[in-house]
C-alpha cells in the first residue's frame, strides 16, 4: 500500500499530524521526516510537527520540534525509520489514535495502525518512491532531505542494501535539481576535535585473537573529543577498512549503559545482537550492556561467524 494513500484518507480526521523519528538520531532518520514534511506541505498544504532529537550537523536541513513537547492525544502520527516502539525520539506517541508506521528495518514490532515495511536500503527511499510512484511533485527541499538520508545510510551508495531502485529513485531526486555536492560537503565536514577522535580510533581499535574489530570508547574519550552519541558511531567507517576483517563492533558508555554496535561486511551476526538483547539488520545491528565486563563475551560470540580460512 502507498504511504501517501493512507494519509490523504485518514489524517484529515485527526487534529493535527505529527512525524516522528528514532532515538539518537542519524541522517536517515531527519532526512526522512524532514523530507516527510515538505512533500505534504507542498502537495496537500498540509503541516506536519516533526519530532526529534537535536543532531547538529543536520541543522541545515531544516527545523523540528524536540520530544516532549507534543500532546498526541488526537494525533495522526507517522513514525519513520524505527523498528520498534521503545526506540521511538518521544515514546509516549504509542498512545496516539492513529499510528502509520513507515520503516525499513527488520520487522519485529508492527507499532502502526498501519504498517509500511519494506526491506530496502533507508526510510527516505521507501517515502521518495511511494512519493515518486504517487505522482507527487518533489520539491527542492523535500529532494534534498531525502537524498541526504539516502546518501548517509548507504555509506555513499555502497552498502550490499543498495540496488538498481536505490538508484532510479535517488537519480528523480536530482532532477528536482537541488544543489547535491553543496548537500555532500555539508555532510561530510568535519570539526577540528571530530578529526581528534578519528585519530584516536585508529590508534585505539584492537583485533581480537579471532579477527573481530573492536573498540571501547568510554566516558572520559567522550568528554575529551565532546562526543555526542552519533559522533561516537562514525569510529565504524574507519573500523571497516582493514583488509580481511569483516566484522566490527564498537562499544560505548552511554546512559549508564554501554552501547553496541555491530557492523558487517555481508555476515549475518544479528543472532549475536539478539543474544544479547538487541536486534536490527543482518548486517548492522545493536544492543546494550550492563557492564564492560560482558564485552569479551561479544567478541568472542562474533569470533564464531568470522569466514574460516
Ligand atoms: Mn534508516
């Protein structure tokens, strides 16, 4: 069913229509409710809240509201890119009368009313082709969201989830002719202390007896560099470059909790993130600790999938 569909028939019955995102947001995750956002103001005048956490670097896309803020007691909501309700940026939406979930993660928590779920390389390429297939005009701004949560979740059109739809659907993207190696410098500059803790990643990245790329980044790096949670996370695009290496994991404090992400090249480890209370993709996936003293456990299970030479 076409997303676009489900809301020109049922939001108009709610007072307002609000979109939200996952915690610790990424760039697929504004790109999309953001992008979200411009095609209804553009094709139906419609306006849309958009909820999420504050990230920095995707200021320049435009502006939202922070959770906690929005009363959803007679909200139509659309949540995007967010595999289950606990993960939501503002969970107490589960209470909303309406829910249109639009996700492209492993499903294991169909939250929605209505569900879109659809296994395919980011939430903004599920919306741009639902809105490509619809026959909405896609303007300047919504084109350019999507394309920058299309272009952060592929690694740049390189991860195994991009196929040859990625790539039609981001090619009807550019013809809205926004300004697209603006969009890439803006997402790939870097602050003087982000480069500090790239050098202190490859300095400090370990491989385990088995094989497995793994890294602890506690508190005291976080404080140093002045980490925020998605600047910790880009330690994974220097993890996965060693040659005959394949999977990574990388932990960090964060909350009181330590934090792990898992990382593969075409392995499916996401029983060991389940294993350890988490899920995700096959091949990217996450999960909390309680303790470091349960990370040689992680690696260890990880040691199990690496390729037998
Ligand atoms: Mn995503």
């Amino acid at each position: 069913m076409n997303a676009f569909d489900i809301i020109e028939n049922e939001s108009g019955r709610f007072s307002s229509i609000v979109i939200i995102g996952h915690i610790q947001p990424d760039g697929d995750c504004i790109g999309s409710s953001l992008g979200l956002k411009y095609l209804l103001k553009d094709n139906y005048g419609l306006d849309a809240t958009v909820v999420n956490q504050r990230i920095e670097r995707f200021d320049f896309l435009g502006t939202w509201t922070l959770p906690g803020n929005v009363d959803y007691s007679d909200a139509f909501v659309i949540h995007v890119d967010n595999s289950t309700r606990d993960r939501s940026a503002d969970v107490p939406f589960i209470d909303a009368p309406a829910i249109l979930k639009i996700d492209h993660h492993l499903v294991v928590d169909s939250y929605g009313t209505w569900n879109v779920e659809e296994i395919v390389s980011s939430c903004s390429e599920i919306i741009a082709r639902h809105a490509i297939e619809k026959g909405l005009r896609i303007g300047q701004d919504a084109a350019r969201a999507l394309y920058a949560g299309m272009v952060t979740d592929t690694g740049r059109f390189a991860y195994p989830s991009v196929d040859s739809t990625t790539f039609r659907v981001a090619a009807t993207l550019l013809e809205s002719g926004f300004d697209m190696p603006d969009l890439i410098s803006r997402i790939q500059v870097r602050s003087p202390e982000s480069v500090g803790y790239m050098g202190y990643v490859y300095s400090s990245m370990k491989i385990s007896s088995g094989g497995v790329v793994w890294l602890y980044v506690a508190q005291d790096v976080i404080d140093r560099f002045g980490l925020t949670p998605d600047k910790v996370s880009e330690a994974l695009s220097c993890m996965r470059d060693i040659e005959g290496h394949p999977i990574q994991v990388l932990f960090a404090d964060l909350d009181g909790l330590i934090r792990v992400e898992f990382r593969s090249d075409r392995i499916d480890i996401v029983d060991v993130a389940r294993r350890f209370g988490g899920g995700g993709h096959a091949f990217a996936c996450g999960a909390r600790l309680a303790s470091p003293s349960d990370i040689p456990l992680v690696v260890e299970a990880l040691e199990a999938y690496m390729p037998k030479v």
